[in-house]
C-alpha cells in the first residue's frame, strides 16, 4: 500500500541550512548535506532544498551545493526556489535533483508549468502555492508570502494540474511558524478536488499534526522544517507514532 | 566491474551513477555500441516520455543493439517500460524484451481523488521471483514516480498493488527491470543494486 510521506525541508542560503519563523528573522541550524543525511537515514521519505538565495553567486553555489546532494542521499529529493526558465530547471535535474518546485514563477508565468511539463514530464514538477486567507478567500501569494496576488488558492491549483503539475506543494501562510496544526479544512477541500498528489506544509507542532493532516486533510504528505530541525520530533518516533494511529507509512 | 550506464537523451541518469558509487562502482555513462557490448553490466536507465525516448534510441542503433545484450541487463521505470511490447503512452511500439504491455493508471471515477496519478511515494514490492531479491524479505518499500505501468505476466518478477496489481519487477534471462527506482530507495534499493552486480 502507498505510504503516507514525511518530507524534512531544508531552506538554503549560502549553501547553509536555514528555517525562518514566518518567513523572517533566519537562523542557520546546519550544512544541508549532513542534515539530509541524518534525516535519510532516520527513515525520511523525501527531501525538499529551498533555495532562497537571491544572488547570482549564490545560485551557482547552490547547484553545486546540489550535487552533493545527490551523491550522498538514497532518497529522492526536490529542490525549489528561484528557478524561472526551462534552463535553469535542467542545470538542477542535471545537478542529481528528482524533482524541481516552481512558485512565484508559475504564478506570473503559468505556462512555466506546461513548458515544464512538456520537457521533464509531469513527474519532475511540483507546483508550490503560499496561499493566505485575506477576508475569507484564499488568495495566493508570492515572494515568500509578501506580496498578495489577484489568484485565489483552489482555482490556481486546479489550474496548475491542468496544466500539468504532477504534485502540489501547498503551505499555508497563515498556519506557517504557528506550531498549531496543518490547514486541514483547506487540505481536504484541495484533495478532495485534485487527481494529484498534495503535499501538505504550514503548521505542524506534533506527531498528532501529522497523523490530523493524514486523517482529516487527506494529505498525500507532510512536510515540516524546524520541529526536524531543532528535533522537538524525532522521524523514527513520529512513523512509529503515526503506525499506530493506523496510516501506512514505511 | 566495468559497468555503463547507456545515455539518454534527458533525464537524471547520474543518481543511477551516484547510487553505484556509493556501492564502491565507477560506472560510465556512454551511448557507444562497442563499450556498451563490452561491458560486465549494463543499466538502461530512464526518465521521460516513451515516444520520444524510442524515436531516439531508434536513431542511436541501441533499439537493435539492447535486445541482443548477453550480460545482465538492469532496465529502471522508463527502461522497464520500453523493454515492454508496447506502451500507450504515445501509441509505441517497444523493444519486446519483455511480452508485457504497459498502460497508464486508470482509477475509477469515484476514485479518482484517492488513486492518484501519477503513482508517486513508497510503495510494497511482493511475490518476489528474480535473484534481484536475494536475501529480501516481501513487503519491503521501495520509490515510484510513475503514470504507466507493466501489466502482470510470464516475467513478472515482483508485484505491486496500485489502483491493480502491476509489475514492479520484470526478468527474463539476463535481462531484469525495475519500476520502481532501486538508486532512490534507500538501503533496500541499494541491496537490489548489489545484488544485480553480484548475478
């Protein structure tokens, strides 16, 4: 049976790992290399590398930073952040990465989506929305949640699976950095509308977060970063935890 | 062990490169005929879209080249599907290594927002039939990321239950395949790795 996924996520700067609360004030917690490492072999299902690195210099770094990604982990990983053009998307497939995550620029570009499709296969593309609700709509933003846009969040997902995303990453901006649970209702509203996966983010303070997230949201994943990072939860406890609570996970 | 990993037109074919180095083999990436013949092992990687991918290895030779291979032979997701008959996606005439024929999930209209297409994430392999196995116990999990699969049949060589029951694993003679991706499954990948440079 298809096992639910747990997905540490790693943001990047520099080449460093690091996790804002909210967006803001960054804190590096260690070298993405080593801490994929550890997070493969305590049982992690997958990997997401977000590169929020502004700069030229460091973008370059990145691609290298993902080689050695790939030549150390033995799992599959999906690394975002940045990436615009069809080019910039085959220097990180090139680089080792499974799967690349495309956000602000599919939202000004959608077509990004299809062109991307249309190269890599829908597999190789997940589409991340940072959806906020603003007076009871979900509405679509970008740049790392700053900006707002005129997009709201159940139609632009569909849309981005017509278009040819083969998983959603969705992070709820509102529930990011709380530590009080995923955005369940929301979750379930998208799964329940979608024929692909979803990948559920924003939220997540305890081992019963994920199995809510599983249960109630029907998340196909859940992806978390400081509660690995600083381990408040442990990926062999949070499996064993989520086993006994009846869903299926490796 | 001289071990080529036969080049592709797209695709992330360095995780296959990277998994076996992490198993101690430098392995070489190459679509040359006579290095590809000459070699212990071969891996037919691959990723992307059938059609496409045939039209190429057509114009590379390798479609008549392959299906004469003599050493073992490791065919991975895209690789198992074109050493198939036939595949659909694109209406695709295949290499015919293998008799069976690859289709694209279909979930039923009620299930269509539980059995999602594509099939990605950890799934079980059973009815393990092929030295690829050795020493593995049924039910271990391994990664899969795809729309298409292999039917069961004669060569079937492992199953996986998604939507049906498929062909995670197909063998005959020396040629192997997987559906799933052994480079990116973990310690139970890397053993199936092993295994096919220890046939």
């Amino acid at each position: 049976m298809l096992a639910k996924r747990i997905i540490p996520c790693l943001d990047i700067k520099d080449g460093q790992t690091v996790k804002g609360i909210n967006f803001v004030n960054i804190k590096s917690v260690g070298d993405p290399v080593e801490l994929g490492a550890l997070y493969a072999e305590q049982g992690a299902d997958e990997l997401v590398f977000l590169d929020i690195t502004a700069t030229h210099e460091g973008r370059k770094t990145f691609v290298e930073l993902v080689k050695r990604i790939a030549r150390e982990l033995n799992i599959p990983f999906t690394v975002g952040g940045g990436i615009s053009e069809l080019r910039d998307a085959d220097a990180l497939l090139c680089a080792g990465a499974d799967k690349i995550s495309i956000n602000s620029s599919a939202v000004r570009n959608p077509n990004l989506i299809d062109e991307m499709a249309q190269h890599f296969g829908s597999q190789f593309v997940v589409t991340a929305i940072d959806a906020k609700n603003y007076d009871g709509v979900w509405t679509v933003t970008v740049n790392g949640g700053r900006i707002p846009t005129d997009r709201e969040l159940f139609s632009w997902a569909k849309e981005a699976e017509n278009r040819g995303a083969g998983e959603i990453l969705f992070t709820s901006m509102d529930h990011d950095g709380t530590k009080n649970g995923f955005a369940n209702v929301e979750l379930a509203r998208m799964t329940g509308m979608l024929k692909i996966p979803v990948i559920a983010s924003g939220g997540a303070g305890s081992m019963q977060h994920f199995r809510d997230v599983f249960t109630l949201g029907n998340a196909d994943a859940g992806l978390a970063a400081s509660i690995f990072h600083y381990r408040e939860i442990s990926i062999p406890d949070l499996k064993t935890y989520l086993r006994n609570n009846g869903i299926t996970v490796r | 062990m001289d071990v080529v990993i036969i080049k592709y037109n797209a695709g992330n074919i360095e995780s296959v490169r990277n998994a076996l180095a992490r198993l101690g083999v430098d392995a070489c990436i190459t679509g040359d005929h006579a290095r590809i013949r000459a070699a212990d092992r071969v891996i037919f990687p691959g990723v992307g879209e059938a059609a496409t991918t045939m039209a190429y290895l057509k114009r590379e030779g390798l479609d008549l080249l392959l299906p004469r291979l003599t050493q073992p032979v490791l065919g991975i997701c895209l690789g198992l599907q074109l050493m198939c008959s036939y595949s659909e996606e694109g209406d695709t005439p295949c290499l015919g290594i293998f008799d069976e024929r690859v289709q694209r999930f279909r979930p039923a209209p009620d299930r269509e927002h539980a059995d999602k297409v594509p099939h990605i994430g950890w799934n079980n392999i059973a009815r393990l039939r092929s030295p690829l196995f050795d020493g593995m116990a049924d039910d271990g999990y391994v990664y899969f990321v795809h729309s298409y699969y292999a039917a069961t049949g004669e060569h079937t060589a492992a199953v996986t239950d998604y939507i049906v029951p498929f062909s995670a694993a197909l063998h005959r003679d020396n040629f192997y395949a997987t559906q799933f991706h052994p480079e990116k499954s973990g310690t139970v990948g890397a053993k199936i790795l092993s295994n096919f440079l220890k046939l």
